[in-house]
C-alpha cells in the first residue's frame, strides 16, 4: 500500500507542472523544474531527483499518477 503521507498533488498547466503549495515552505503555485514527458519516466519506474525552486529542499520521485507525486520521504503531516 502507498504511504499517504509521501505524496502530494499536482497540476499541469499549459505544459507546465506546478503545485498548489510547496510542502516545505508553504509558498503557493510553485513552478516544478519537471515536464509532463518526464513523469511518464518516473512512472516507468525511473527515480528522479526534484529540487523545489521556491526553498531549495529536495526529494526523490519514485512513481507518479494522474493527481500525485510519490516521494521517497513524509511530505504531509497526518
């Protein structure tokens, strides 16, 4: 089962990929360094490093759907 708490959601907007809140900072519609091909990857099964512009606080994606990133450590608290 996937641990809640290791993911957060995200939007693609006009090709871009943007998050409604950083889970580190909390700054608002945070533009990711990521493109849409780019998760197809990560699905796939490919880890991929993403670095938070908005705080510089990283963390790797293991897998992804239609609404979620899924990371490798706790991005929510429950």
């Amino acid at each position: 089962m996937i641990p809640f708490e290791n993911t957060w959601p995200y939007d693609i907007v006009m090709g871009d990929i943007y998050v409604q809140e950083c889970p580190f900072c909390s700054a608002e519609n945070v533009l990711l360094p990521l493109k849409p091909k780019q998760l197809s990857l990560i699905h796939d099964g490919k880890k991929h490093l993403l670095v938070f512009p908005c705080c510089k606080n990283r963390v790797t994606l293991l897998d992804n759907d239609q609404d979620y990133l899924l990371a490798d450590q706790r991005l929510r608290s429950l």
